[in-house]
C-alpha cells in the first residue's frame, strides 16, 4: 500500500491540492511513513528524515522542541535499532532540537554530525538573541521566546564534503551556501534519495528575507543545479512533501535554480548600468513561466526581497540615493511632514485651523516625499488610527512588518525645533541659518 505521504505528493505536484492545503496533522496521525526503501519521514514545519542501514539508522535533520517527544515514539514505533548518526542540515531551531531522548537511550550516544559553520552561527543567535526572539513574534506571532532555544552541538563536523556509511547506504554531505552560509545537503547513491534541507522547500526561495542574516542565492542556484545532475529517483525537501521521479525532480531544482539566476543577472545588469536600487526593485520581475510553478510560490519570501539582498551583498546597505545615505532621525521627518501637510491634524485627517508659516532646513529626505512613501504604511490604507488593510505582497513578514496599525505618533503634532517663526520670502526660500543651527 503507498504511504499516504505520497498520494498527496503526487497530487500537489499535479495542482490538483495545493500545498497548503495537506493535511500535516493528519499524516503524523499515522506516525513516521516509510517513503522509499528504508527511508521514513516524519512531515511537519521541519521535516524530518530517518534512513535504516546494516549498521542502524541515520537522521537527516531532528525537529523542533514542540514535536520531539511524538517524532522519537514514531520512529521507535518505526524501528528500535540503535540511532547512529544524527544530521544537522542548517543552524535553525526546527532543524536541530530533538536529540535529548535518543541521547537518553543506554545505546552509545549518537553522533551528531554538521557543517563546520554551524557552531558559529549558534554562537551568533546566542549574541542576538533579544532581536531573534522580537523577530519571531513579529513575523510568526509567537510568544517571546528564549533564545537560542535548547540545541546539541555538533560532535563531528566538515568543511566541504564527508561521507557517512550505515553499511548498505552512504550519507554522502556537501556544503552550500544558501540562506545561510552553514547548509547541508545529502546524496543516498544507493537509493537515489536526495535530501536537499530548505534549500527546496516548495516556495521561493527565503533569499531576501528583510529580518535575517545575509542570503547568497549565487551560491543557492549552484547548489541545486549540482543537486540537479545527479539524476534523483526520490527528493525530500526541508519543508512540504516529496518529489518522486527523476524527471520531476530534475525540473523542480532546475527550475528554481533559474529563478534565481534570472534575479540576480537583472540586478547585477542595472546595477552595472549605473541603476540605483529603486528602480531596480520597479524592474525586476521573475521569470513568468515560473511564477506560477506550484513549488514557486510566494509563501516566505517575494521577488523585491531578494533583490534588495542581491544588492547588499553585491553593493553594500546603501541604496544609491544620496538622501538615504545619512537621513534625519524618524521624528524630525515626521514633524517635517505633519508641517508640510498643515500639521499634525491634517496627517492624521482632520482639518487644520492654521497652516506653516516657514520652513529653514528640511531634512535630507525631504525632496524625495512624492515619490517615496513612508516604510510603515506602503502598500496600505488606512481608515482610521488604528485600522490598517495590507496591499498585494502574499509573504508573512510584510504582512506582519509593514502593516503594522497604530496611531499617529504624539510627537508629530509638535513643531520642528526648525520651524520659524517669520514668513518672509528670503527666509522661506533659503532658511534663517539660526534656527537651522539648534536642529536635532
């Protein structure tokens, strides 16, 4: 009997059920699922992956803390040899919890194997870790959190390449650099599985996420046209269900590995045309015959994301403008505002009894107003103070980022320190100097 795992896959990849209407829940209702020969899977928002050799068994990725206690009854339930080798395929907390029960066992202690990377990069989310857990209740809505979760340090790790051997199935591990720079990625060339972490993961790929460390979809589109050639029978991906055939799986890497490249060579184009990022971010576009793959979708990321990563990692933070370059503090610019539309009243949407006499020295930005709405409200409308409808963007973080209600702030209906108290004509045009001088 196939393993509903795969039912579902087969129809996902067909449009006949999209990818976020699978029942998770459901399927670890039957436990872990053995999807190809001596290969299991547990499905969840971090897959996790079981292989069984002549030697025990291997992990490939080992959950979150949420999930660990039901993932090690299903994969007791599913095999009681000794575990091996467990695989951390990147530095994230869903990928590298669930170790403490298998270390519990009277059987010698597993080894955890990863990128040498990795143990840096948990080094500097402990460094972050207010800003991390502020981030995860931004953009996921969960509690504050400690950071950095509960984790086991790597025991053996490599730099390039390692093979692992169960005895009649080999891990065979390569780095890559994708949205971090600590990724794994495993080949079983006796089973023609290919295990790619979230370097696939059935949406665009996270390369411009505007919240977390640098991307490098160069590298990320490398990685997968290698993954590409090796002719898979069987991909299991970090997140979302499995891909079967050589055929399909070939297209699914090709196809995102392009997507990629399309991004970064138009970036790289208009950046080398001289092109600043606006309009750069107005241009780029993907390639339409992909956008509507199903395994393309703007879920956790968005096209104008990756182009502003591709950008600072090819160009810097600096966006080209020399108005953005040293900017005035938010509240100076939005008293700046509040005068220009006749105070604070008028910003806010009441009629103002009294308009700005002068002004001496506007803030850097100023002369890009028409064309350059505030961060907080781009692609909303706002009814009232504190209702908010988000515009087109389909991705989590600007839905819980950029469209953030809330009221006008207090201090915009105070004036500028710089705004005077003459109306003459000389000082309207070229500012008083005095008062430009007490600026804050």
């Amino acid at each position: 009997m196939e393993s509903p795992i795969l039912s579902y896959a087969d129809e996902v990849w067909r449009g006949s059920v999209r990818p976020e209407d699978v029942p998770y829940a459901e399927l670890r209702r039957d436990g872990v699922q053995e999807i190809a020969y001596g290969v299991a899977m547990w499905p969840a928002c971090g897959n996790v992956y079981v292989v069984r050799g002549e030697d025990g068994l291997g992990l490939f990725d080992t959950g979150d803390a949420h999930e660990a206690e039901h993932s090690y009854r299903a994969i007791r339930k599913w095999s009681a040899e000794p575990l091996k080798y467990a695989i951390f395929s990147r530095s994230r907390a869903d990928r590298l919890a669930g170790m403490e029960e298998f270390d519990a066992e009277p059987s010698p202690r597993p080894l955890v194997v990863a990128q040498e990377g990795l143990a840096r990069r948990l080094t500097q989310h402990g460094r972050t870790a207010g800003y991390n857990a502020v981030v995860d209740l931004r953009e996921q809505g969960f509690p504050r959190m400690v950071w950095p979760p509960p984790q086991r340090l790597p025991d053996l790790t490599y730099r390039d390449r390692l093979s692992l051997s169960l005895g009649d199935v080999t891990f065979q591990l390569t780095h890559a650099r994708g949205d971090t720079d600590d990724a794994t990625w495993a080949f079983l060339p006796e089973r023609g599985v290919l295990l790619t972490g979230d370097l696939f993961a059935w949406t665009v790929p996270g390369a411009g996420d505007p919240q977390r460390i640098q991307r490098y979809p160069d590298d990320w589109a490398v990685a997968l046209r290698t993954m590409a050639a090796l002719d898979a029978d069987l991909l299991l991906p970090g997140r979302g269900l499995p891909i079967r055939g050589a055929a399909r799986v070939r297209r699914a890497l090709t196809d995102t590995a392009d997507y990629l490249d399309s991004l970064v060579e138009q970036t790289l184009d208009l950046m080398n045309a001289g092109a600043r990022l606006d309009e750069i971010l107005h241009s780029v576009k993907p390639p339409p015959a992909l956008a509507g793959r199903p395994y393309l979708r703007e879920r956790h990321d968005e096209p104008e994301f990756i182009v502003r990563n591709i950008w600072r990692l090819h160009g810097g933070w600096h966006d080209g403008n020399p108005a953005n370059l040293k900017p005035a503090p938010d509240a100076v610019f939005a008293r700046a505002v509040a005068e220009l539309s006749a105070g604070a009243a008028s910003v806010a949407g009441r009629p103002s009894p009294r308009r700005p006499t002068a002004t001496c020295a506007w803030p850097a930005s100023s002369p890009n107003l028409p064309r350059r709405p505030s961060p907080r409200t781009a692609g909303c409308t706002r009814s009232g103070p504190s209702s908010t409808r988000c515009g087109s963007s389909r991705s989590a973080v600007r839905s819980h980022a950029a469209c953030t209600p809330g009221p006008p702030p207090s201090h915009a209906a105070r004036p500028p320190a710089w705004i005077c108290s003459t109306s003459t004509t000389t000082s309207r045009r070229a500012g008083c100097g005095g008062c430009r001088s007490k600026a804050k």
